[in-house]
C-alpha cells in the first residue's frame, strides 16, 4: 500500500516538474526579449524627458506618448502571457482591471500614430505655417484628445460588462484564462467591440494613407524642400506599417478561433505562441527600434544612457592621460 502510495506521488512530482519544464520552455525565450526590449523602452523614455529639446518638441512628446503606450501594453501583454502559461484562472474583478488597461493603450497606440503622421504633413505641406500650427498647446490638446476619446471607449466597455448577471455564477473564477477578448461576456460588448476596432481601423487607415498622399504631392513641388519630402515619405511609411501592426492585435483572437477549428495539440499552442509574438508583442518593440536608430538627436542620447555614462565615471584627468588617447 505504501509502494502504491510512494508511486503515485512519484508521477505526480514527475508530470509538475514536466509541467514547470514545459512552461520554462515556451515561456523563457519570449519572456528575455521582452524584459530586454522593456529595459529598452525604459530608458527611451526617461531620455525623452531629460533633454529641454525633447519637452518642448512636438513630434518627441507625441513619440513619448506613443512609447508609453506600447511600454504598458507590452508589459500587460507578458503578463498576461505568463499567467496564462502558468494556467493560472483569475478573477473577473482582476481580470477586469487589466484587460480594460490592454484595451486603453491599445487604442492609444493608433490614434496617437495618426497624429505623429499629420504632425509630419504639416511639415512637409506647410513648412511656413508649421510652427504656428504645430505649436506644443496644440499637442497637448490632440494629446489629451485621444486619452478621453479612448477612456471613453473602456468606460462604454466597463458599463457594458456590468450588465452581465454575475450575480447569477456560483463563483467569480474564470473558467477560461483572462484575455480582454475573454472579458466581452455579453454579445452587446462583444459587438461594440468588434464595431469599434472596424472603425478605428478604417478611420486611421485613412488618415495616415491621406497624409502619405499629400507628402507625395508635396514632395513633387518645386517649392519644397525634397530631402525633408523624402525623410517625411520614409517616416510615413514607417507609420503605415506601425498602424497595420498594432491594429491587427484587434484579430488576434478571431484567428487563434479560426485556427484551433482546424488544429490542435502542441500545433496550437506552437501558432498561438508565433502569432502573440508577431502580432502583440513585435509592434510594440518598433517604436524604440525606428525612433532610436533613425534619429540622430535620440540615438546620441539614448546610447548615453543605456551605457549608464560610463565615460562620466571616469575622471577627466585619467581620460586626458597621453596612454588613453
């Protein structure tokens, strides 16, 4: 009886110690790049803020915002990831909170895109009027725009919710692991959801594609400056792959439901870790790679502060010694 007993806690230790090692596995070369890139993003940040000539910028508040955004949503997204890897069911109360919290820079993201695009229109279109137009109250106010216009759309999304009866459930545990798309329990919120992705997909299409357009038009004027054309049409472009990035994270879930009708077991899981890493994580690493190589104002900077200042550890006189140089 002991011998049964010592067997099966045997197995049971074996098949927890394979479990962890299958989540070790999966999990470890997503999570080290991730905590990389979200190291990355620090330090981005705090170099946006260290400098006057990014405070009192535009384009670089509104790629502070853009960054901040993508920041938060990439640790969500890990986090979110991890619990599930771990097969860890939370509450719909903590589940609530971050999904509703993915959602918000999820739409942050695009809309904050669209402005950075017509900020570099105006340049390009109307270099005489730019300064006039694209004055920092003005980014202050598209800014504080977009922060409602999407708290807006979690709040419709939150009363939404409330009208589930969950004082019907025996118990507030989830059944499924949380996911935002896992938190539209009605088909009302389910709908609204899916109506509002569409049209901020179309919405902001447009406005990049228009804004692209007009730097077209402008670049083959005679009147204006062409290597600014070129550097706006290259960055514009760079924009329009951004924004189709971070909009197809709103059919990620659609497609892990289309895939798991035609495949299952490990194949599943394989493509569903494929496609969290090239459509939820890998947009919102792109920020920091295009900002801080393309610019050279950042790049300067950033390189600064990712080396620590390790030339300024150094006394000056020890740096000016005739064996150093």
């Amino acid at each position: 009886m002991s011998y049964a007993t010592s067997s099966q806690t045997n197995i049971t230790v074996g098949q927890q110690k394979r479990g962890i090692l299958e989540i070790v596995l999966f999990s470890a070369p997503i999570t080290v790049p991730c905590c990389v890139f979200l190291f990355i993003n620090g330090v981005m940040l705090f170099t946006l803020r260290s400098k006057l000539v990014f405070r009192e910028t535009s384009r670089y508040i509104l790629l502070f915002n853009l960054l901040f955004a993508d920041t938060v949503q990439l640790a969500l997204s890990q986090l979110l990831y991890l619990i599930a890897a771990c097969r860890a069911k939370l509450t719909y109360p903590v589940c609530g909170v971050l999904a509703m919290l993915a959602k918000l820079t999820n739409v942050i993201s695009p809309l904050i895109l669209v402005l950075m695009s017509l900020e570099r229109c105006v340049a390009v279109c109307y270099p005489l009027r730019h300064a006039t137009i694209i004055t920092i109250r003005n980014t202050a106010v598209g800014i504080i725009v977009v922060w409602s216009f999407s708290s807006l759309h979690v709040l419709t999304l939150v009363i939404l919710l409330l009208d589930f009866p969950f004082e019907d459930m025996e118990s507030l545990q989830m059944e499924k692991f949380c996911a935002p798309d896992n938190m539209l329990l009605g088909r009302m919120s389910d709908d609204y959801d899916k109506a509002f992705a569409y049209f901020l997909f179309v919405s902001a299409g447009v406005a990049v594609t228009s804004s692209y357009i007009g730097v077209i038009i402008a670049a083959r004027s005679a009147s204006t400056d062409k290597a600014s054309a070129h550097k706006a049409h290259n960055t514009l472009l760079l924009h329009m792959v951004q924004l189709g990035l971070s909009l197809s994270s709103t059919i990620h879930n659609h497609l892990l439901i289309a895939i798991s009708k035609v495949t299952e077991g490990l194949a599943i899981l394989r493509i569903r870790t494929i496609l969290y890493v090239c459509i939820i994580l890998f947009p919102r690493c792109l920020s920091a790679l295009i900002y801080g190589i393309r610019d050279q104002t950042i790049r300067s900077n950033l390189k600064y502060h990712l080396c620590c200042r390790q030339l300024s550890i150094i006394p000056a006189k020890l740096r000016s010694h005739p064996r150093l140089q």
